[in-house]
C-alpha cells in the first residue's frame, strides 16, 4: 500500500512504490481536497477511506494533466467535484484518457474505471475557489500537451504535477520550448507563494528551497539540451550523429529503472531536435 507521511495542517502525501507517484490529501472545515488520487485499484481505494474518515463534507479533486497514473483514481470519486486545465478536461471528455487507462490495463495487470469527468475547468493564472480551499492555478504544458499546476494558499503547498522531481529529470513528452516556460512559473510561483511545501508528481516532497535547486538544474539541463540540439541541425549533421549529439547533454540526476525503461533520455533529444529543425 502507498506510504503515507504527514506534512502538517491538515495536508497528507500518499505515495505509492510504483514510479514513486504522490496523492495529496488536504483536510480544511471539514472538507477534502485531492490532487491526482492513484495508483493500483487498492491503493485507491485505501485513499478513498481516508479521506472520508478524516472530513464528512464535500470532496474537491484536483487534476494536474491527463495522463493515465494521474487520471486512474476520478471513477473512484463519483460524488468528488473533479477541476482541471482546458486540455486537459478536453483530454477527459473527448475520451482519449479513458483510452489511456484501457491501454494501460493490460501492460499492469490493472483495471480501473473509465467514466472520468471534469466538473470545473480552471483557466491559468486565477485563484479559484473550492469550497474551503484556495488555490492558485498555473500553467504547466511541456512535459505533456496539457497541464495544470496549483498553489494550495492556505495550506501552503505547491502541486506542480510531473515538474520538480527530485527521483528524475524532465520528459518532454510535448515540448522543450514549453516546459521551460512552465518550469519558469514554477520557479517564480516558489519565490512569490509563503511555501510550506512542493509535492511532485513524482518522488519526495521538497522544501521550496530543494524545489528552486531542482527546478534550476532542470532549466540548465534544458538550455543544454536545446543549444546542442541547434548545433546539430546548423551543422546539418545526418540523424543518428544528431541524436548523438543531443544525447551527450546529460541529465542533471539520475532516474529509477522503472521510468528509465522508457528511455527519456532518448525521447528528450528527438524532441530538442525536432523542435530545433521546426525553427
């Protein structure tokens, strides 16, 4: 089952063995508020229980981007009030996420629900109102075609989704151009915000100071990979020396064997490389 720590004022992080993915629970006026509830049925489940044993009151569920491990868990709360960015409730509702959790199924062993929802579609850049919470919304397309990042104010927690992991580096399953950019308003949501906490998607939770350090490492690591990456296409080098060439740029940490089978690395050069020869 998903270890559980407690980070104080009501605020709790479920995580879970596989890819080390977080759940965050926060309790205010007897309310709820999860952020991307995951990951085996289970463990869900366990989530689930907990939430209702510590807040009777309404439950506010808050999405950070459409992929499969961060949507699985909106069927286990048909009564939650489900927010999430424009793409990724478009994501939700046209369907392609619940084909995401169907093409997982088989790869895991798994079978979650597939009736997802959005209930709200938060824009970014506002402070919305969710019951007894505040959150500030963000920006945070790049890693995926969609993203959403939340300021939980009162509690003072930062929610960036799949940025400022300590347990990996960046996957630019969208954009180089894009997640540095989102991985910027991070970084200045951490400087203006009075922080407690920053809660990734993936790995530990993070002092707003270990947060800045990692999101910084990112950024040189991107800048990296993105000059060498135009260095390839202006001496036109043939693909393979190409991928060489941005392949070199290293990480700036290393990653678990379970995400590394998916060979980020790889995936971020071909990205840098194709953006590189689109401008």
């Amino acid at each position: 089952m998903a270890a559980v720590q407690d980070l104080g004022e009501g605020v709790f992080q479920f995580q879970t063995e596989r890819w080390q993915t977080n759940t965050l629970l926060a309790v205010a006026g007897g309310e709820v508020l999860l952020c991307d509830p995951n990951w085996e049925p289970a463990e869900i489940e366990a989530i689930r229980d907990e939430a209702a044993r510590r807040a009777g009151g309404p439950t506010h569920l808050v999405i950070t981007h459409a992929d499969y491990d961060h949507v699985c868990g909106i069927g286990y709360f048909p009564d939650a009030a489900v927010v999430a960015g424009e793409e990724t409730a478009w994501a939700i509702r046209n369907g392609s996420a619940a084909d995401g959790l169907r093409g997982a199924s088989p790869e895991w062993g798994l079978v979650w629900p597939t009736d997802l929802r959005v209930d709200l579609v938060a824009p970014a850049d506002e402070e919305l109102r969710l019951g007894a919470f505040r959150a500030r919304t963000i920006e945070a397309r790049g890693h995926a075609r969609d993203g959403r990042a939340y300021v939980l104010l009162d509690q003072g927690v930062l929610l960036p989704g799949d940025y400022l992991s300590a347990m990996t580096y960046p996957f630019l399953v969208d954009s180089l151009r894009r997640y540095r950019e989102s991985n910027a308003r991070l970084l200045a949501a951490i400087a203006e915000h009075d922080l407690r906490w920053v809660v990734p998607g993936h790995g530990p939770a993070l002092t707003p100071a270990e947060a800045t350090a990692v999101g910084e490492a990112d950024e040189a690591y991107l800048a990296r990979l993105a000059e060498a990456a135009r260095e390839a296409v202006s001496d036109r080098l043939a693909p393979s020396p190409a991928l060489l060439h941005a392949y070199a740029v290293e990480p700036p940490r290393a990653t678990t064997d379970d995400f590394e089978i998916y060979s980020l690395r790889v995936y971020n050069a071909q990205r840098a490389l194709a953006e590189a020869a689109g401008d």
